[in-house]
C-alpha cells in the first residue's frame, strides 16, 4: 500500500509547477522590505499638524506576512528555476509575476506564441526534473 504522499511524489504536471510557482511570486511580494531602519528610536512619530492627527491622510496598510511553510515552498519552487538556463528563467519568472504575454513579447523580440511554447516546455521540464527525482 502506497502513502498518499509517494503518490504525489512522481505525479507533477505544468500546470501544478506552474501555480506553485505564482504562489512563490505572490509569497515574494507578501515578504516585508530588506530596507533598512534610518531611524534607531523607539520614539513615535512626531505630529507636526491637525491633518496628521486626525487620520485625514491616507492610511498604509502592509500586507499579510507570509506564514513560514509558505516560504519554504516558495524556495523550493526558486530552486527549481536553477533547471532552465538563464533565457527560460527570466521568462518563467515574469509569467510567475503575472506580466502579460504581449509585453514580455515587446521585450523580448520574438512573438507571444513563441514565448508560450518556450515557457511551457520550461514547466514540462521541470515537471520531468521533479517526478525523476521522485520529490
């Protein structure tokens, strides 16, 4: 009797390397800034008028930190990009981004259609990479 996971170890399409690769883009976004503090304070803000007082500016909220499974499978799916040469990489990750077809098309010089292929025969060979390796 197999384990549900031994199953799904060698069962990985592009479609799934695909979406876990967005979902690695979307935990990079989600990851707060490596800017670093210029202010060594504990001091709040200082309120130089009313209008900031109040609330009257517009409040900036932060996104959700990821939770930290979330990030291990966000570096395991970066890991992956190793596998492609650096062409394929760069056009993976901008699909992982969400930029559109036409513009990676604009930069890129050859056609949208062209590009469609290449990306996909990148997440087939990652697929392959990953159900070889039994992962």
């Amino acid at each position: 009797m197999t384990t549900p996971t031994s199953e799904m170890a060698n069962n990985w399409h592009s479609t799934t390397v695909e979406q876990r690769l967005a979902s690695a883009a979307a935990v990079l976004r989600r990851l707060p800034g490596a800017m670093p503090r210029t202010k060594l304070t504990s001091w709040p803000e200082v309120i130089h008028s009313t209008r900031e007082a109040y609330g009257w500016n517009a409040s900036q909220s932060r996104p959700i930190p990821p939770h930290p499974q979330d990030i291990q499978a966000m570096d395991q799916a970066l890991e992956w990009l190793f596998w492609l040469s650096e062409g394929e990489r760069k056009l993976v990750w901008a699909r992982a981004c969400r930029l559109p077809w036409r513009g990676l098309a604009e930069m890129d010089g050859r056609s949208h259609v062209t590009l469609r292929k290449l990306v996909q025969a990148a997440y087939q060979h990652i697929a392959h990479q990953l159900n070889k390796q039994g992962r």
